[in-house]
C-alpha cells in the first residue's frame, strides 16, 4: 500500500509542479474578454455613482479659472502654481472613479486566477523578433479565434448602437439648440443605455469566452 502511495505521489507532482511553475511565469489560462466586462462595467458604476460630484467639482475648478482669467498672472513661475493646483483638484475629483475602475481590472482577473505577479513577459526573448515565430503566432489557432471573436463583437454591438441611437436621432439633432446646462443629463442618459447595452452583450461574449478559455 505504500509503495502504490509513493508511486501515485510521484505521478502527481510533476503535474502540480508544471501548474505551479506556470503560475510563476504568469502563464494561466484566462480569458480577456472577462476583465473588459469587468472595467466597463466598473466605469459604468462609476459615472453613475461619481459623476455628479466629480462634475461639480470640475465645474468648480473650470469655472473659477474662465471666470477669473482676467485676472490670472502670465509669469512662468505663476502658471507653474496655477497648473499644479489645477491638477491637484482634477485628481481629487477623479481618484475615486479611477481606483473603482482599477479596482475593476483587477478583479476581472482575480476572479479567474488567484493573483500573480510575475516579471516574466517582460523578459526579452529573441523567438519574439523573428519573423517565423511572428507569423506563426499571428496565424495560430487562437489568433485566428480573437480575430473572429473581434469581428463578432464589432457586429454586435454596431448593431445595438444603431438600434438604440436610431430612434433618438431626432432628439439628439435638436441637443444642438439646447442650453449647455440642460445638455449634460441628457447626454448621461443616453451614455448610460448604450453602456447598459453594451454591458449585456460583452456579458455572453465574456462568458462565452471564458468557457472556451477553460473547456
């Protein structure tokens, strides 16, 4: 009995340790298309959670300096402070919505595979410059699925564009006679349907994918 424990003990490891070793290098099986849906769908909920308070905030800090230009001195040293400053409540405005979307990224990946952090893609290979391996890699079996999969994406939702935005027409070629302030939820509006759409179907696409990716 011990001995079959051994030998099934050795049957088995080589196998762990090619899955370990492979983590290592970063080399898992994963597909792309998840950690897209999951940054759209991060920034989805950031600009309905966020824009309103990073779009008075910004309103603020624009409308402050159009307001007050006049007044602005044109020394280098002065631009230099008004730049900054500027910068500074730019960045206050829009970290959260950028840590959600970072955040987002991620997750989509960390939901497939536990976290890695491997330098090995950024070694330098030589079979990377040759033409022969490049051809190979651009005509390989997974290169020829992306590149359908890309097309099926493109069509999908070219289509779902087109049906959302088709029956607006009317509405948004009048938004060129609106007053500004009244444009900015209208545009939020209709932002938020097409990423809603957009969302559903990158949903099947990603599933779909993750599938194959897995299979």
């Amino acid at each position: 009995m011990a001995e079959e424990h051994d030998e099934s003990d050795k049957s088995e490891d080589p196998t762990l340790k090619k899955l370990d070793d492979a983590l290592k290098r970063g080399d898992v099986a994963k597909s792309q298309e998840v950690p897209t849906w999951f940054v759209l769908a991060g920034a989805t909920l950031a600009l309905i959670a966020f824009s309103s308070t990073a779009g008075e905030a910004l309103k603020a800090t624009l409308g402050g300096l159009l307001a007050n230009a006049w007044r602005i001195p044109t020394d280098g040293a002065a631009l230099t402070r008004l730049a900054v400053r500027i910068g500074m409540e730019a960045a206050g405005a829009l970290t959260l919505p950028i840590l959600l979307i970072v955040l987002a990224a991620i997750g989509g990946h960390v939901v497939q595979h536990r976290f890695v952090w491997s330098s090995e893609g950024l070694k330098p290979k030589l079979d990377r410059i040759s033409p022969i391996a490049g051809m190979k890699r651009l005509f390989s079996k997974q290169a020829l699925v992306n590149f359908a999969k890309g097309l099926v994406k493109v069509g999908l939702l070219g289509t779902i564009m087109a049906l959302l935005l088709w029956p607006e027409r009317s509405r948004l070629e009048a938004l060129i006679t609106v007053d500004p302030a009244a444009l900015l939820p209208v545009v939020i509006t209709v932002t938020l349907q097409m990423l809603g759409a957009v969302i559903a179907v990158l949903a099947l696409i990603a599933a779909a994918d993750f599938l194959f990716q897995y299979r």
